[in-house]
C-alpha cells in the first residue's frame, strides 16, 4: 500500500478516535473509577453520583486531554503500523491478529505513561491535576511508576488485534467491488468486533486498570489477578465489564466509522491533489 494512503487512514483514525474518547469521556470515567475499587460492588448509576458530588460535571471528564491525545496517538500510530505491515491483505485471520498484535505493542513505550495518568486522575475521589497525579507516582515507584501494569499488557494488546481483525476480515468479506463500508455497516460489525475482544481480554484490562490506580508498592498483573481471584474469584476480575463494554463498543464503533467515512477525503484532499500536479 502506498505510504499516502497509510498515512490517510493513520490521520483519519487519529480524528476517529478523539471524536469517541470526547464523546464517550463520562462512561470512560465511570467504568475506570469502577474498574479500580477493590470490593467490585459499584454499580454505573452509584459510580456516576460518586463523581458528581465530588466534582459535577467536570468530575465526569477528569484527565479528558490526556485521554483524548492518548487516543489521537494510539489510533494513528496502530494503523499506520497496521497497513505498513501489510494488515488488511492477509488472506488468514492470523496474520491480520499477528499484524495488530505487532502494531499494538509499537505505541506503549508512547501511550502507557499518558494512560496510567490518566487513569489516576479518573479513579482519584479527590480532584487530581496533571502535575499532582505525575507527582504522586514519582514519589511513589520513580519514573518507572509511569509504567505500572505493563506487564498486562502483553494481554491487553491481543484486544485490539482481535478487534481490528475481526473487523478487516468483516470488511474484506462485505466490501465486494466497493471502496468501504456505509456508516452504519461500520458502526455495527465494529461494536461486533469489539464485544468479542473484550470479554476474551477483560481480566487483563482489569488487572492493568489496578495496577495503575494503586498505591505504595508496585505488583505485577498476574499478582493482581491472583489475589483477586483469591478475594473475589472469577466474577472479581470481572468487576466493571458492563461500562467497559458498552463504553467499547461504542468508542470503536464510533471511530472506525468515523475512520472507514472520512478516510477517503483525507486521501483525497492532502495526496491526490498532489499527484494531479505531477502529471501535468
């Protein structure tokens, strides 16, 4: 594939997933401060008033920048590493999940850092700052704090290969002779693919969420995920998988219809203009 065209999808899935982390951030908050308590007995209505009283409106959309360049990164990054290692045009479904799974890894040395911030600030009953969270886990564990629960991610990134290539392999199936799907086709094989994904992975995500949102000590995700299964046994490490699910599959729905309809105008608007030129 052209790099234009990498460089196409990367700006469109950038644009995608800010559009869904902005107007998904208050689920994003609820299931990440449901996520992070120990007891997993927070249900999405107490969590959301919890918030409330603690910050209003604003409470709901704590650490909404890093979040959203989080996610401009995670996107842009994944898909163009995605299609340059040929994602898209295996004719397998392994080599689709071995593409993701690559392109996934790439971004974390980037992302992790701004994530566990993130995260900090949404599961914090007080009102956290960017330097007051980054100061916290300094303190706490020294720049490697940055990095708490990377360990779950060696998990946590097989989601968004699942996802992706069920969603390519869906594509590849319905496009026929056309150029992409319709918004509503995106929008639903999408939210399909993204289901899947996450109750395969959720253990993980749970695990990555505790680890980054805990205090004192650092602990590896499989010591979180074994003293979990010890307190609370499987249905623990399922704790929060209601918001995290409806919050994903909207959010990856959103994007990659988002992505799928305005790729082709990015395309069109920064590189085709340019090889007109050069023909002339």
């Amino acid at each position: 594939m052209p790099s234009s065209e990498n460089v196409a999808a990367a700006i469109a899935a950038a644009v995608g997933g800010m559009t869904a982390t902005t107007t998904l951030m208050p689920l994003d908050t609820i299931k990440t401060r449901m996520q992070s308590r120990n007891d997993g007995t927070a249900s999405i209505t107490s969590t959301f008033n919890d918030l409330i009283t603690e910050g209003g409106i604003g409470g709901l959309f704590k650490g909404l920048g890093l979040k959203v360049g989080e996610s401009a990164i995670t996107k842009s990054m994944y898909y163009y590493a995605f299609l340059l290692l040929g994602g898209g045009n295996f004719s397998s479904v392994w080599g689709e999940l071995a593409a993701g799974y690559v392109a996934e890894v790439l971004h974390l040395p980037f992302t992790v850092p701004l994530e566990c911030l993130a995260n900090r600030m949404q599961a914090s009953s007080k009102k956290l700052s960017f330097d007051q969270a980054l100061n916290e886990v300094l303190q706490e564990s020294g720049p490697l704090g940055l990095y708490k629960g990377m360990g779950a991610y060696i998990g946590v990134s097989l989601q968004p290969a699942i996802h992706f290539g069920i969603f390519e392999e869906i594509k590849k199936r319905l496009l026929g002779g056309r150029t992409q799907l319709t918004f509503l086709e995106s929008f639903v094989y999408a939210g399909f693919a993204r289901a899947v994904s996450t109750m395969m992975i959720y253990p993980y995500i749970r695990a990555k969420v505790l680890c980054q949102t805990s205090t004192g000590k650092a602990k590896s995700s499989m010591e979180v995920i074994g003293g979990e299964l010890k307190k609370n046994g499987v249905v623990g490490l399922y704790a929060g998988i209601k918001p995290e699910l409806i919050r994903g599959v909207m959010s990856t729905a959103l994007m990659l219809a988002v992505k799928e309809k305005i790729n082709g105008v990015v395309l069109s608007m920064l590189f085709r203009p340019k090889a007109a030129q050069a023909l002339r």
